[in-house]
C-alpha cells in the first residue's frame, strides 16, 4: 500500500477558454498555372514531365507576360495606407477632440462609449451623435466636418446627381475596413481592389493565358460525328408574345401666373407647369323608350287597388287563359 505521502495531489483543473475564430476566413489565392496541363507553376523554368502532346522545346512556358495598365494601377491603389487614425485608442481620440477639435467638453461622452479610432468613423453620420448625448447643431457640424477631414471621406451633397455611386469608391474602402466583427477574417485580407471588384465597381482581375492556353480549348474532337439531314421531331415551342411600347405622355402643361410674386421677371416668363389630370369618363345616359301602343298588344291590366265595379269591368279586359287548368 503506498502511504500518503506518496500518493499525489491533485491540483486545480486548468480551464481553458478557447479563443474567438472569426466565421468566414477566405481561402488561399490558387496559383495561376500558365500550361493547360496545370502542372507548371509561374515561377518554374522547366517542362513537366509527362507532356499531353508534343511541344516546341524552344518556347518557354513559364515566361511572363508584362502586367497590363489595369494592373500596374490596381497595385498603386493597393498600396496606399489607411488613414493612421485606425490605430488610435480611446485616450487618442479624446486628446484629438481636445486639441484639434477644441471640443473638450465631449471627453466624457467619448471615454463612456468606448470610441476608439475604428468607432470614430461611425460619427461621421451625424444621427449617432446625438446618440451619445452630442446634441448641438454647430457642434455636430463641426465634429462631422473634421472626421470626414481625418478620414478622408466624401460628403454626400443634396444637389448630388442619382446616376453616381452614393460615395467615392475610397470611401467604400474605408468603411468596409472599419467595421470589425465574425467577417473581420475577410476585411483583414482583402485589398482595396477585392473590395470594389465585389461591389461590380471594377471589372473582374484578368486572367494570363499563354499561347498552350488559348490553343487549348481551339483543338478539333477527332474522330468528328457529322448529323445531316435530321428530321425535326414533334418540339411544340412557346410563342413569345411582343408588345408594343406606350407612347410617353406629357402630365404636365404651362399657364400664366395668376398671382405675380416675383416683379422683376418679364411677362413672357410668368409662367408655372401645372399637373394635367386626365379627364372623367362620362357615362352616356341610356334613353328611356317608351314602347308604342297596339291593338295587337293589349295594355297590361293590374288588379292592385281597383273595387266593385271597377274590379268586375278589369277581370272583363284581362285575356283568358288558353287552357283550362
């Protein structure tokens, strides 16, 4: 029997709180292989081993072709930083309002909210503001004005016309890489390029192909199978109705002012566009015809209300019935 000092103690158990995995990750980018065999890497000088069919030596599958114009700028626009104001905690974004904005009131209601450099850009619509208890007007204006400053941001105009994009593809990027969250696994990886390609504001990347490439997918099937002379089966097929556009009609019409507000305008210019409602439909009122009266037609005679005599004489007019009940 071992004694009890030989026996060991158990110590506390160790909890162990795995850490958060963000919940979508983006795979690795696959190479691009410029052979149709995929076997050839970009990089390699050398042939595969095992060839489909039989090539000239003398070409040098691995040589590259010279990066287009389209790339050449999409590496320039991957490679500007992000504004440093990313990076500031919550002590650098009150000093910031102190200092620059001249704000200093407000470093409570930075430090209470937890507002660090990511979270300062959420101010920039001024509805958060008010939010944390930022509620006048000139302040607002003057806190927005210099975030959008700090972060480089575009502000949306009334007068802005529909046609555009809601911002400057910059901005985009900005805020997409702002937000934090279970996507920051892809914010973290993807380029400024990835962000405006998957928002369809830039054409999707090109892809390199070689001269084996193109000729690749060009190559005949042999033994070829020709169909000639096949007879049409019995394939009912839709009607595709075409209709005709509407005519654009004008719902709107010029007439001169009633009242003149404005004195220094000309007469001939005195005019306003006014809504063209369309006219009711009138219904035509169906005439009343009174039929003529014939001797062939006997009148309708009605028993309701007549007495004595009168009631005798009626019964007298009123056609008797064909056949006997």
């Amino acid at each position: 029997m071992k004694s009890k000092s030989e026996v060991k103690s158990r110590g506390p158990k160790k909890i162990i709180i795995p850490r958060r995995i963000p919940s979508e990750v983006p795979p690795k980018r696959i190479p691009v292989y410029p052979t149709p065999d995929k076997t050839t890497c970009l990089e390699c000088p050398c042939f595969p081993k095992e060839d489909p069919y039989i090539r000239n030596k003398k070409l040098n599958p691995c040589q590259k072709t010279p990066l287009t114009l389209y790339e050449l700028a999409a590496k320039v626009v991957d490679r500007l930083k992000l504004p440093k104001a990313f990076d500031w905690s919550e002590s650098d974004v009150a000093k910031w309002l102190t200092d620059d904005v001249g704000l200093g009131q407000y470093t409570e209601c930075i430090l209470n909210n937890h507002i660090n450099g990511r979270r300062l850009l959420l101010l920039e619509d001024p509805s958060n503001l008010a939010q944390i208890n930022i509620k006048d007007f000139s302040h607002i204006q003057k806190i927005t004005s210099k975030i959008r400053e700090l972060f480089s941001m575009e502000l949306i105009r009334f007068a802005r016309s529909i046609g555009l994009p809601p911002r400057k593809p910059l901005t985009h990027c900005t805020i997409f890489k702002s937000r934090t969250g279970p996507s920051w696994g892809v914010r973290r990886n993807w380029n400024r390029c990835d962000i405006l390609r998957w928002m369809k504001i830039l054409m999707p990347e090109p892809e390199h192909m070689d001269h084996w490439d193109l000729v690749w997918y060009q190559k005949p099937d042999f033994p070829k199978i020709k169909f000639g002379r096949v007879k049409k089966s019995g394939i009912t097929y839709n009607y595709i109705p075409h209709y005709n556009p509407q005519p654009d009609v004008c719902r709107e019409y010029l007439i001169p002012r009633k009242f003149k507000i404005q004195k220094g305008i000309s007469d001939s210019q005195q005019y306003i566009w006014m809504e063209k409602l369309p006219e009711p439909v009138r219904e035509e009122k169906k005439k009343i015809v009174t039929p003529r009266k014939s001797r062939l037609i006997p009148d309708r005679i009605s028993l309701t209300g007549l007495t004595g005599k009168d009631l005798i004489l009626a019964r007298r007019k009123m056609a008797r019935p064909k056949f006997l009940p």
